[in-house]
C-alpha cells in the first residue's frame, strides 16, 4: 500500500548527491517481521508519508541535509494478547532544514494528534516487560555492532554513529503541540484492579531555541473524567537538569483510589475531593519544593 516517486542525481567520483522524494500513505506493515526481533507484537500498522529534499555525501553517510515534512498516521502496535499498547491518528514534521554536518536543526512544527500509551502493571512485571524479547544473535565472525540482519539495527547502529560524532548543539523549533492525548494505566497487583486514566491530554510549547535562557512548556489533562490537571515548565537548554515545574491537580475524587487504600489500609472512601499543588525549582543540583494537598470533605466507609 502506499506509493513512492522521487529524483536523483549522484555523482559516482565525489559521492555527492542530492535527491526529491515523494511518499505518499505508505504502509508500514512490511517492517513487522523486522520489529518481531524486538517485540513480541501481534501487529505494526502506520501509513508514513513525506515530502523531502535530502543531499549529501554517500562516502560519509552522517552527512546529511534534508527539509520537508515527515508524516505517520494511524499508527498502532498491538501486542499478542491482543491489547493495544501505542497508538497516533497522526504525526506532522515540518523541517525547515537538519543539517548534521553543520549542526543545524531548524524544526517548523511538530504536531500529534490522539497519541494513545497504555501501561499496565502484573505481579510479575509491566506489560512492556513482556513486550520485549531478545535481538537474534548475530552470526560467527560477524560484526554485531554492524549487523544487516535487521533494518533496525542498522538504523540506531546509524544513529550511534551520528551521536559519536556530532553534538546536537544548535536547534530552533516553531511550536511543538500534543492534542487530545490519552494514557490508561491498571495496577493488577492489589485486592481488586485499580485504573487510572488521563484524557484530553494538551502540551504545547512556545517558539525555541538552544539560545534561549529557558523553554517553556504548557500541559493540562482530564483525570479520570472528573479531576483536572494544569502545569507549566520551564527548563533550560543548556543544562537539562535545572528546571521550573508547577502543577496543580483540583477536583479529583479520592475514591478512584480505593483498590489502594483497601490494600494498605483496609479503608475505602465514599466521598472526598483532592486538591493539590507542586512547585517546583532546581538549579546546580539543589531542589526547593513545595507541597500542598487539601483533601474535603471525606467520609470513610467501612474496614474491610
């Protein structure tokens, strides 16, 4: 599914070339047995299109320069007991130009749409943890670290190459927006299953760039249909470990914890409304943090 045309022009004594590519609603479902290596997935669905001008040197693969758009719609893997773990109605990337040898990475817009992630938690682990299975072993006398085996593998062996080398320093980036995002989470290692969901997640972040003092960013997300979550961050380019962060959860019933305060306190609650608020700021490895949680109006039920 899906179609591809393009143009391109190298030159067989320098190794230059520059190349136009058009790839419209490819199917992605022809990387599945490579992904199996990795995964144990029951399927890999996506539709990749984009519009690129790339150029560079094929004697030196890490020199690379391309501008267009990247895009990835419905998007979705889904694992052997049949649950889906990941999905995305759509991804856009707008590059204005990416040039690893030159270290420039001027981004125009990211957006996502309906990004999905559901995380569940078993006695014995986390179903990612099952998720993954072991790479094929490559084969005697060959070089692991620049195996074909798989497409995979070649593509991060790639990346490592282009990391090693070159330090992503210099980037600007337009806007970069998250739109009605969705995370389920089960907990089946109590008494009774617990499930916490965070719908019509939004992040959004203004116009950035490596030269700028500190990045802001903007969240806020419905809890379980009733609770409500705002916060807003700011962190700086330059050292990613110093940051702002101030979030404030409001209205959110404290009986969508029940299957917990049964377990560890044998208690649950028919009424209670939680409000909280975090601030927080670290700079040069010291914390300050402040904390306030008001929980209304409670009323306890009966032990059990």
């Amino acid at each position: 599914g899906g179609a591809v045309k393009g143009t391109l022009r190298y030159n067989d004594r320098s190794g230059l070339y520059n190349c136009l590519l058009h790839i419209d609603q490819l199917q992605l479902s022809w990387l599945y047995p490579y992904l199996r290596d990795y995964l144990n997935a029951q399927s890999l669905r996506g539709l990749f299109s984009s519009e690129l001008a790339l150029s560079g040197n094929s004697r030196i693969p890490e020199e690379i320069a391309l501008s267009g758009s990247l895009g990835l719609g419905n998007f979705s893997i889904v694992d052997n007991t049949g649950e889906s773990l990941v999905r995305l109605a759509s991804m856009q990337i707008l590059v204005d130009s990416l040039n690893v040898k030159n270290n420039l990475y001027n981004i125009r817009e990211i957006e996502m749409e309906r990004p999905y992630l559901r995380l569940s938690m078993y006695p014995d682990g986390y179903n990612f943890d099952r998720l993954l299975s072991s790479p094929p072993a490559a084969s005697a006398g060959s070089d692991s670290a620049q195996s074909y085996s798989n497409l995979f593998t070649l593509l991060a062996g790639y990346i490592d190459d282009i990391v090693k080398n070159y330090v992503v320093s210099h980037y600007n980036a337009g806007r970069v927006t998250v739109k009605d995002g969705s995370v389920l989470f089960d907990d089946y290692t109590l008494n009774d299953k617990f499930q916490f969901r965070l719908d019509s997640i939004h992040l959004s972040s203004d116009r950035f760039s490596s030269s700028d003092s500190m990045i802001s960013l903007s969240a806020d997300a419905w809890l379980n249909r009733t609770g409500r979550l705002k916060a807003a961050m700011r962190i700086s380019p330059s050292n990613y470990s110093n940051f702002q962060l101030e979030g404030i959860i409001s209205d959110q019933p404290i009986s969508d914890f029940n299957p917990y305060t049964e377990y560890y306190v044998a208690t649950p609650f028919t009424s209670g409304r939680i409000f909280y608020r975090n601030r927080m700021h670290i700079e040069n490895r010291r914390l300050e943090n402040d904390n306030q949680l008001d929980i209304l109006q409670v009323n306890a039920g009966r032990k059990v």
